[in-house]
C-alpha cells in the first residue's frame, strides 16, 4: 500500500513537471500585419525564461489575412496555436473560448496590437506565484492615447472602484493580466463582460487581486476596434455584473424586499385615507370619498406593484434552483506536493 502511495505520488509529480507553465490567450481582429512581431516577440521572452509555454491566438472573424498568418505562424513555431470564429463574435466570447483551451498554471490575456509588452510577462509570473495571488491587472499608468479616451476611461474605472469595492486597480480594463489557472476555470465570460474579469473573479471568490505598472505602446499598427459607445455599455454590464453577483443565487432578497417595502407603504397609505374618512365622518365633516383621491390612487399602485415584486422573486427563486449551477461550490485544496 505504501509503495502504491509513492508511485501515484512521483507520477502526480512527473505529471506537474510537464504541465505547462504559460498560455498566452490572445484574441485579435484583423490585426495581419502586427501578429508575426508580437509572435516572435513572445517566443524570444518565453525560450530565454526557459519557460514552458503555448501561445493561443482567437480570431474573432477576422475580414483580412490575420488567420493565413495564424496558420503560418502555428506551422513555424510548435508553441503557437489557433481558434477561429465564423463571424465576429466580441472579445469576451473570444476569451472565454481561450480559457477554455488554456493548459498553463497561468493565465495571461493580452492584445494583439503591440501596444502590450511582452516583456512584462515573467515578472508578472514570478510575482503572482511568490505572493500567492489569484490576479494581476496591468495598469498603463502613462498612455498614449487622446484625451477622449483617457477622460472617460478614467471615470469608468473610478465607477467600477466604487462599485466593486476593488480599489487597488487603476485600469480594469487593460488588456494585459494574469490568471492562476483555477480563475479562469472557474468564471465564465459573455457578452460585453471582458472589462470586468476582476470583479467577476471576486465575486466568485477570487478576491488576491493586485496590479502592476506595465508600459503601454503606442498602436504601430491598424486603428482601435472600440468607440465611445463602449462606455455606455460598460456601465450597463457593470450593474448587470453587480446585480448577478449579489443576488444571482437569492434574487427574492431583492425583489422580495422591494416588494415588501412598496406593499407596506401602499397599506399604510390605504389605511390613513380610510382612518381620515370615517374621522371626518364621526365628527360630521364634509368628506371625499376615498376613490376621489389621489393617495388613494399611488397606494394601489404601490400595492400592485409590491405584489408584481414578489411574484417576479418567485419566479427567479424558481429558475435559480432548476439552473444547473445550483449548487456548484468553488473549493481550494492541496495535493501536499509543494
């Protein structure tokens, strides 16, 4: 038995040892003439760390020539492969498919247009396994970007500080960072919600998040895929994210409270107009029928609507237990192998 023990113990060791220490996850769109640079880029960083590696590129339906260089890219260099969408699907479906493909004890996302330094990678590697932590966001502290872009970016991200309660980070929305293995595994990432993984890694209980300055490039290639209206969405996606992660699992402590307070309210109100009628009646005042006034009319409102509440908590109570992830627990253990 204890032979058995040490064998499935080495073999778990060999088995680690061979697993991959990095995958890059990069989606792009459109970006041929920057890939085959960054690409050589980041093998000239990861052989001279003697790192363990792959690099995965996504392209998010790209219209020009940037998957013939993927395929070119993946036929030279073995570490280098690729995932196609048929259309454009956004960059958050584009990540969550790379997670899903990554194999390395971390995680990095970055952009495809140069303005992300590979060189940033093995510090931010070391420093993610040395100090224990589930994320590190880079943080472009000197841009080089318009003013229109940096004005609002920095309203976004005081936004998502204030909302989040994460307010060590300065740039939730830079594309270079890093991931242990199990966050990534463990979140799932749609929509507009790329510019959120942080606060969707804390809600899932992922909550060693910390940034580093990294440098930020000027773009040497293409134009920016983004306009203005992504603010607008960002904030959108931000409540969307807020409200999931609060009361994703218990929606009737929101609506039920809600409810709860508009049906009070609309009773209360109900019960003053009836008291101050029968009062004026016993004192032989002149009186208004209850349903010719206008409390009366904001107390069944406030009681209808209360009553809407509470139906609406039901019914998310009801499809909340009937979803798959019901009961799905996010646990950190250890093998004892260091």
């Amino acid at each position: 038995m204890v032979l058995l023990q040490s064998v499935y113990l080495t073999f778990l060791k060999n088995l680690r040892m061979q697993e991959l220490d990095i995958s890059v996850v990069i989606p792009q769109l459109n970006e041929e003439e920057s890939l085959p640079e960054l690409t050589e880029w980041l093998v000239r960083v990861m052989e001279k760390e003697g790192f363990r590696y792959e690099v995965i590129f996504i392209d998010d339906g790209s219209t020009d020539n940037s998957w013939q260089v993927i395929e070119q890219l993946s036929a030279r260099f073995s570490t280098v492969k690729g995932i196609r969408f048929q259309r454009n699907y956004g960059k958050s479906a584009a990540l969550n498919v790379g997670f899903e493909a990554a194999q390395g004890r971390a995680i990095f996302t970055m952009d495809a247009d140069l303005q992300d330094s590979p060189d940033e990678l093995p510090a931010m590697y070391h420093r993610l396994f040395e100090e224990g932590l589930d994320l590190i966001s880079g943080w472009k502290k000197k841009r080089y970007d318009p003013i229109s872009k940096t004005l609002p970016t920095k309203l976004f991200n005081w936004a998502t500080r204030k909302v989040s309660g994460i307010n060590n980070l300065h740039d939730f929305n830079c594309g270079l960072k890093v991931y242990r293995r199990e966050v990534v595994k463990s979140i799932e990432v749609y929509g507009e919600m790329h510019r959120y993984i942080p606060v969707i890694a804390k809600w899932a209980g992922f909550k060693r998040i910390e940034e580093q300055v990294v440098e930020h490039r000027a773009r040497k290639y293409g134009h920016t895929k983004f306009g203005l209206e992504r603010f607008i969405n960002g904030f959108l996606d931000l409540m969307s994210i807020y409200f999931v992660g609060r009361f994703g699992k218990k929606p009737m402590h929101f609506f039920g409270l809600i409810g709860t307070l508009s049906f009070f309210t609309g009773g209360v109100i109900t019960l003053v107009v009836i008291y101050e009628k029968l009062s004026k009646i016993a004192q032989g005042l002149p009186h208004r029928d209850i349903t010719a006034q206008p409390l009366f009319f904001l107390a069944l409102v406030l009681v209808i609507i209360g009553v809407q509440l509470f139906l609406t908590g039901f019914l998310a109570e009801l499809v909340s237990r009937s979803s798959a992830d019901r009961n799905r627990y996010l646990i950190r253990q250890s093998t004892g192998l260091g």
